[in-house]
C-alpha cells in the first residue's frame, strides 16, 4: 500500500511525544514520515527475517526463527556440522518446526497476519561449526554457518550495541556491518533497547532485519527491551496510556524462558564460555527482578559478568534521570561485583566506573563468593542508530562514579573479547574509528582497570563534531 492507513493518529501523536519529551535533552532529531510499503516487508513464500538467538546452552543448543505468509503452515529447518565440500544435505537432520500464526490487524502501527517459525537445534556437539537451512522442505534458504559454545572458557568475542531505533535501513545498517567487518566472528550481539522506534511498525522490524541481512542469521542477537519496545497494542490501551511489549517480541524472538515471572522473554540469563550474561527489562517492574537478579548472581560460577538493559543508571542525557535503578539494581550490582553494565537509551556515549570504595561480593568460582573490593563496575551507554542527543553537562561526581569518555553526535558499535583472565573494550565509530577502549584483568578476587582510550581522538560532541547542515 502506498497510502498509510497503519499510521494511525495514536502513532503520530506518541512518536511526537517521544520526540518532544522523551528527548528533552535537546533533541536534535525529527522522526521521518512513515515510509511506503515496499514488497520487501511483506510476507512470502520465502523465509525472511531469519534470526537466531539461544533458548538453551549455547554450547549444545541454537535456535532460529524466522517468518514467512500463512500459506507456509508445515515449515522446516535443516542442520548438519559444516562441510568443506558443498554436499551437506546428505547428513543433515530435519526439524520440524513450531508456528505461530501472528495477527495484527487490531494493533495501531501493526496490521498483517503472518506465520512466525522457530526451531530450537538441540544436541549439538560445543564449539563445531555447524550449517543450517530453513524452509519448507521443498525451497530452502542458502546454508548459514554458526559455531556453537566451547564447554571451556575459550576466548571469544561479542558485540553491543545502543539504540538502533531511528533511519535504521538507512544508517544503522552501516554500523551493524561495519561491527561484523571488525569483528566477523563475534557469538552474539547484545542489542540494549530500541531496536526499533515503534515496536509495533512492522516497516521498522523489517529495516531492521534488512540492515543486519545475513549477519542476523550467523550471530546470535541476545535483545533487551528498551521503552520503544512498549506500544499500545491495542486503540483502548492507547486511550488508556498503556503500553505492553512489542506483538513481534515474543514471536520473532525464540529466547530463554528462565527470567522473572510475568516479563519471560525480556529478562533471561544464559552463560557463555565462562561469562553469564543477563538480560534485565527496565521498562517494567524494576522492584520484581531485584530478588531474581539476586538468585541469578547468587549461583553464578562465572568469572565474568556481564548486564544489560536499556535504562542507564547514570544517565548520559540532560534530564533522563533513572535513580530508581540506582536504589533498586545498583546495590546488587556492587554486592555481586558486576563488571560491566551495557545500556542505551540516552543517544549519547558515556562510559565510567564506580569509584573504587567499598567492599563488593565477587564470585570466584565453583559458587564460592568471596568478599573484596571491587575495582568497581564499569557502565557503558551508547548509540548505533541515527538519533542523537545533546549529553548531560560534567561528570558523573554526584553519583561517586568516574565519567571518562563521552561522546555526542556519533554512531558506535562496540566489540568485547573475553579470554581468560582478560576483557578487552573497544567502542568504535560508524567508520570504523576507535573511540575508546579498556581493559578489565582480573588479579585474584578484584578487577584492574586498564585505560586504553585512543591518543588524540578527542572527544566528540556537538560543537566539535556538529551535525552536517550546522557546520
Ligand atoms: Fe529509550
Ligand atoms: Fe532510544
């Protein structure tokens, strides 16, 4: 359709109010039109919107999922260890898989009925290579490459990103890319909120999955909900401001069900090669995942630790300020000794750490937790998409905690590599420029902290790196 009848008056209205006051910090950017209909968004025969993500051990488990018309209602996939000659098939298995037909005709912003597919590959052998197909038995997608989860701590690397959220085809997609370019065999990528603007716009999930194109299907996507992700679903809870998490979240996403009760899905956990990664909705109920959090630190063997959600905790735009998440989710973080908080929301780039007092709670090992003080939890905020705001004036002195590198106006992707002993950080540009950069060594039961930050690379902000048309 040309005209756009699923751009309702709501949508208009809530995406001014998210622009006007959801970006006080002086918002430096206007959310373009909705866009025409392409034949890309559509629905077909042929599998589109291919994304894995883990429900299980990565070590031993994958899942996919993937969407196609209501036509397709016996759909499959296809695995096998990868190959260096080019006839797999022989020794694949086939799964069938399940399917969820998805209407969204009722939902302001929405409006198809679908299928979504997922299988969940189970058994697989750790740290292998493996290849699979989906389909529907007779036309298959080409063969995507995965490797699984060593059952040792190997090193491996992951990638994270802020808010995608706006211009997402047009210029997110460089920066996911550009992420895969340096970092091709990165295991998953942390996706901390607003990864679209509107989740209930189909068009924006589909800018979304045609900007990572096949990137989505190799590397595992690990999503946090950001308040973009909650939408009216419905014209009466948009009367009734209401919003609940995006129709597309559950059935596009296949992932862990081990979160707090009432937000499964949007909070998990999952342990990767000697890191646990937990995944936090900050949108909902912040009090309620305090006690599962707790449970989720309390039991980890992990030397590393590693949390993400959309909602900074020091906030690194004016007048965002979350300081329930300092009263509530901070403590733990320092009990537990949390090394990394990975978060969005802002449209900025800050990265700082929590002075180093006080004793904290580290898990050495084997469920022993060991009292130290800690080095202090290093917290990120950043941005990948094409919104960008103005960062809050100074530093973080107010909250004890060291603000060391911020940036306005730029686009970034982060790369994380865990091996052994050592995390190394790196956040770059969308050109592929490193911007800042730390490392974590662990010496016994605390962390030292490395700077690493680039020589002369200043900081950016909206004076020194304006945006084009303001120069
Ligand atoms: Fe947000
Ligand atoms: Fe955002």
């Amino acid at each position: 359709m040309t005209s756009c009848p699923r751009w309702s008056a709501v949508s208009r209205v809530s995406l001014w109010l998210a622009v006007l006051v959801g970006g006080m910090g002086t918002p430096t950017y206007a959310q373009p039109a909705r866009r025409a209909t392409l034949a890309w968004d559509r629905a077909s025969t042929e599998p589109d919107r291919i994304v894995l993500t883990w429900s299980g051990d990565p070590a031993t488990t994958q899942s996919v999922t993937w969407r196609t018309d209501t036509t397709i209602t016996a759909a499959k996939a296809q695995i096998v260890i990868a190959a260096d000659g080019p006839r797999m098939e022989p020794d694949a298995r086939t799964v069938d898989a399940a399917t969820e037909r998805l209407d969204t005709r009722t939902v302001p912003g929405a409006g198809e009925v679908v299928h979504y597919h997922s299988v969940t590959f189970a058994g697989l052998t750790p740290d292998t290579l493996y290849a699979y197909r989906v389909g529907d038995g007779a036309r298959w997608t080409e063969w995507f490459q995965f490797r699984t989860a060593s059952t040792r701590r190997k090193p491996f690397s992951f990638l994270y990103v802020g808010d995608a959220q706006n211009d997402i085809l047009s210029l997110w997609s460089r920066v996911i890319r550009e992420g895969f370019r340096r970092a091709p065999d990165a295991r998953f990528i942390i996706h901390a909120g607003d990864l679209v603007n509107d989740g209930n716009a189909d068009w924006q999930w589909g800018e979304w999955f045609r900007a990572g194109g096949f990137i989505h299907a190799m590397t595992a996507s690990v999503p946090a909900a950001g308040n973009h992700e909650y939408r009216a679903r419905s014209a009466q809870e948009a009367q009734a401001n209401g919003s609940s998490l995006s129709v597309f979240w559950r059935p596009q996403f296949t992932l862990p069900s081990n979160g707090t009760s009432g937000l499964e899905e949007s909070t998990y956990w999952f342990d990767y090669e000697g890191a646990r990664i937990i995944v936090l909705d900050s949108n909902r109920d912040r009090a309620r995942q305090v006690e599962w959090l707790r449970a989720v630190l309390a039991n980890n063997p992990q030397p590393w630790t590693i949390v993400t959600f959309h909602h900074p905790v020091f906030s690194a735009a004016r007048e965002r300020d979350n300081k329930e998440l300092r009263e509530l989710w901070k403590p733990v973080f320092d009990e537990f000794g949390v090394d990394l908080v990975l978060q969005g929301h802002d449209h900025t780039y800050a990265r700082g750490r929590m002075t180093a007092t006080g004793p904290s709670v580290r898990n050495v090992g084997a469920g022993v937790n060991t009292r130290a003080r800690g080095a202090g939890t290093v917290y990120v905020v950043s941005v990948s998409g094409g919104k960008m705001y103005d960062a809050t004036p100074g530093g973080w002195e107010r909250y004890q905690a060291q603000l060391e590198r911020k940036a306005e106006n730029t686009q970034l992707f982060q790369v994380v590599h865990v091996a052994g002993d050592t995390l190394r950080y790196e956040a770059r540009t969308a050109t592929g420029a490193l911007y800042d950069a730390f490392h974590l060594i662990r010496t016994g039961t605390r962390n030292r902290f490395v700077e690493r930050m680039p020589k002369g690379a200043p900081t950016r902000t909206m004076q020194s790196a304006p945006p084009y048309g303001r120069r």
